[in-house]
C-alpha cells in the first residue's frame, strides 16, 4: 500500500474547500434547471409569458368570412390607437388580411373556449369554421372584415403596416372602431374585463383574475414615502 504524504492530504483539503466554495459562489442545479443565487431558474430563451387570447377575423379573396386564434398579440401604440398581431405566412388569415388590408379582433367570453380553441386548430383553407360552429359573421362598419355577433367584444382594424420577424410576420392595425355588448360597457365607457389567457408551455387557457389596485394610483404609497 502506498504511502498517503502531508501533501496528498494538503492536495485533497484543498480540493474540497474549493468545491464546497464553488457551489456557494455560482448557480445549483434543481432537476437539471439552473437555480440562481437570486433564487430564480433560468428556463431558457423561449416564449413562456402568459398571453391574450384573440379571435382574427378576415375575408378571403372569395368573400368567404374566416375566424383564426392567435395569442402573439397586444396593444402597441396609443396614437393612432394600434394593435398587432403576429401570424405565420402559413395561416390564411396571413393571405386574407394582405388581399383585404383590414381584420377585426374578436375577445372570447369564457363560454367560448371551445369556439376559440377551434378556429386554432383547422384552417379556413379547408373547412367553413363559421358552419362548423354555428357563430354568425358580421360585416365590419368600417372596415373590410367581419366581426362574431357572439363575442362580447369586437374590434375592427385597418391594416397600416407589417413587420417581418422570423417565422412571424407582425401586422399592425390601426383601430377604426371598438364594439361592444352593452353589458361589457362600464363607467367612463370602458370595457368590463373579459377575455381568456393562454399559458403557451402548459396549453391550458385561463379566465382574467379579480381587480388588484388602481392603475397610476397604487404606486403612489411609494412615490408619496418620506425619505
Ligand atoms: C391558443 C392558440 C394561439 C395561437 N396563436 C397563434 C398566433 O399568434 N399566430 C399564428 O400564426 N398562429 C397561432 N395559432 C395557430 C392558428 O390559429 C392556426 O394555425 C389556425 O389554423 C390558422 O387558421 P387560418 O389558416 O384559418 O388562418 C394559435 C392557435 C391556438 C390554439
């Protein structure tokens, strides 16, 4: 048996006290996901934010109303009053909006997950998704596209521009009009919160929670504190 020197132990002592250091000072790991020394785990570079659940509404070249789901979505300028919506070339909303220049956006009550789901699933490339549901297309007022007469809220858009992304293509629309069931109109004419969210890693969807504070009020207790 070899002999174990002073230094082989000073070598392992020395070993160890730099392990233990460098566990302490970087990042553990928690079923193979990264724990930060903040206590976050780094999931990644992927879509994981919770997103808006919205129904595309738009004609094709035939006349032919087509609704599709679309969750890459949100409000992106105050004036003019714009929103945007992200859509593969494949969709043939894509092909609808550039012929038509126009689409509506279409907020589902949560009696309409079904409804919603559906219009994600199937194209209107090859099936009638408004028979197939049994929901009635209305002629947008102002613009070139249709609106669902059942979805409490319906908003007609006038298409002013498109960015290319990636593998989405962002069309931008400007508001012409915001329709919607006088049940959903509250103080001020605002719109009572209604709408599902979608959870894009789990699939599942999700009703709009209880009122939590006041929007440029609840942050005043801070800006107010005393130093
Ligand atoms: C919850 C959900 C969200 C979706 N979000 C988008 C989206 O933001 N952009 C997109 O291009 N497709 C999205 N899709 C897929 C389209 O809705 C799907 O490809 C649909 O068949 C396209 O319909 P169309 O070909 O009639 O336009 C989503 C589907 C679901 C179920």
């Amino acid at each position: 048996m070899k002999h174990i020197s002073a230094i082989h132990i000073f070598i392992v002592g020395l070993l160890l006290v730099n392990t233990i250091g460098f566990t302490d000072e970087t990042n553990q790991m928690n079923e193979g996901k990264e724990i930060m020394k903040d206590n976050k785990i780094s999931l990644g570079a992927e879509i994981k934010l919770m997103a808006p659940v919205w129904v595309i509404g738009s004609y094709d070249k035939a006349g032919k109303a087509n609704m599709m789901t679309a969750a890459w979505v949100g409000i992106c300028c105050s004036k003019p009053p714009c929103v945007s919506i992200a859509l593969r070339k494949a969709t043939y909303t894509y092909t609808n909006i550039i012929e038509r220049k126009a689409f509506t956006v279409n907020i589902p009550s949560k009696n309409f997950v079904k409804e919603a789901d559906y219009f994600g699933l199937v194209s209107g490339r090859d099936v009638n998704k408004l028979s197939a549901t049994g929901l009635t297309p209305i002629k947008g007022e102002k613009v070139d596209a249709p609106y669902l007469k059942e979805f409490p809220v319906a908003v007609e858009c006038k298409l002013i521009n498109t960015v290319e992304v990636g593998l989405h293509t962002i069309f931008i629309g400007e508001i012409m009009d915001v329709k919607a069931d006088k049940s959903m109109v509250g103080e001020n004419n605002s719109l009572l919160p209604c709408g599902l969210l979608f959870n894009p890693t789990t699939r599942d969807y999700y009703g709009i929670g209880e009122q939590l504070g006041k929007a440029f009020t609840a942050g005043r207790e801070i800006l107010n504190k005393k130093k």
